[in-house]
C-alpha cells in the first residue's frame, strides 16, 4: 500500500553526489515527503523532510517538484557509510489523524556507495 | 546516551515459549511504537501507544501484547510462539505534538523461533 514509487537499487561513487528520486503522484495537499535510511543490521533513521520548499540539513538536501508530485534526496558528498536501504514516505501533518497515523514502508532505494 | 534501547538484541527460542522485549526511550517523547520487519524487509507498523494510551493496534495476533508502563517504555509480550513469529522487531518514538513527528528507532530485536 506503499504511495510512493522508488528504484529498487542505485550505485554512486564515493564523494560524489548520490541523488535519489522518488514518486509521490498522489499526494495531497497537508502530506508531507519524509526520507529514512536503513544501515545494514540497524534500526531505521530520520534523514529529512519537507511539504514544498526545498529543505537541507546536516545530512541531505530534499529537491520538491513544484507539483509536489516527485522529490529526490541528495547526498552531497556520499562516503561509504551511506551505504543503505533510503525510504521515501508520505504523511499527512498530524500524526493521529486518519490514515496519518502510520508510516506506510515500501522497500526502498538500496544505495551502493563504491571507493 | 542511547536515545532507543532495546532488550534483548537477539533473542532464540522455542515454539510455544512465552517472550517479551522491552524498550526505553530518554528522548522526552509522548510516543512509542512497535514494527515487525520480516524476511523481505517490509517494515510493518504493530503498535503505537500515545501517553500510555494504545493509539494504532494493526492486525496482529492476540498473542502480542503491548504494555506501556509510563511515557517512556513501551513493552511487547509474546505469547505461544510461533516460527512465523521470527523476525527483527524495531521499537521507535516520536513527539505527536509540533511541526514534524520524526520517529526515532532502536537497534532492533532479532527474534528466532526454532
């Protein structure tokens, strides 16, 4: 029930920029685009995330289409610790309304950082 | 410092055994959550207790018994176990209150069911 559409796996060479799309065509207008990230044996882990402006942190910079329709994730410099599962999901803004009130995890992007 | 524990890491038992896994968060969240992450990966939500109170309940056996004592433990009680039960089950908590409710995970419990 994933309402999101990413490719299943991606190669990126380190400290080059890994850019990571995501389609998100039925989103509405109060959901949000979250990305995590799942390292080998790990628990999941927060990256970002954004409604319609652009966003950065410490970790990744979050791209949204005007139309909110598809995101992409960047790794500016990725090192070989990024090596990981990165999930794309969509939310609505209260985490206890509806059908806001779980995550929906499709199986993600698996990234492959090479020296 | 650890902002999601979880106990045990790994757990191995029988069927028909009676387990439970317990998890503590130090982060000030009201939230707590419980996922089950099967052999392909999928991450799927269990449980979630918002102040103690039991919030989403997905369609889980009976046999899976979520207790949450106070805001920041959130316990899972498994009854008559089974091998479809082995898995790696993830506790997670968030805020439910704010501008985002990013959920923060803990290292999992590698469950085994022989």
């Amino acid at each position: 029930d994933a309402k999101t559409t990413q490719p299943t796996s991606m190669d990126c060479a380190e400290g080059r920029a890994a850019n990571l799309p995501c389609n998100h065509s039925t989103i509405s207008g109060n959901e949000y685009v979250y990305w995590y990230r799942q390292i080998h044996s790990q628990g999941p882990q927060y990256i970002i995330h954004g409604l319609k402006n652009n966003e950065t942190n410490e970790m990744a910079s979050l791209i949204i289409t005007e139309d909110r329709k598809s995101s992409t994730l960047i790794l500016p410099h990725a090192t070989l610790r990024d090596t990981a599962v990165y999930y794309c999901i969509v939310r609505g803004s209260s985490p206890f309304a509806g059908n806001n009130r779980k995550l929906i995890w499709g199986l993600g992007t698996s990234l492959a950082v090479n020296p | 410092d650890t902002a999601v524990s979880q106990t045990p890491k790994y757990l191995v038992t029988q069927m028909g055994n009676d387990k439970s896994i317990k998890c503590e968060q130090n982060l000030g969240h009201d939230t707590m959550y419980w996922y089950k992450q099967d052999s392909k990966k999928f991450l799927k939500i269990m449980f979630s207790y918002n102040n103690k109170e039991l919030i989403i309940n997905e369609t889980v056996p009976n046999r899976f018994s979520p207790k949450s004592p106070d805001k920041a433990h959130l316990n899972l009680h498994i009854n008559s176990l089974e091998l479809g039960d082995s898995a790696v089950y993830f506790c997670a908590s968030s805020f439910s209150t704010g501008s985002s409710y990013e959920q923060y995970f803990g290292p999992g419990t590698r469950l085994t069911v022989t």
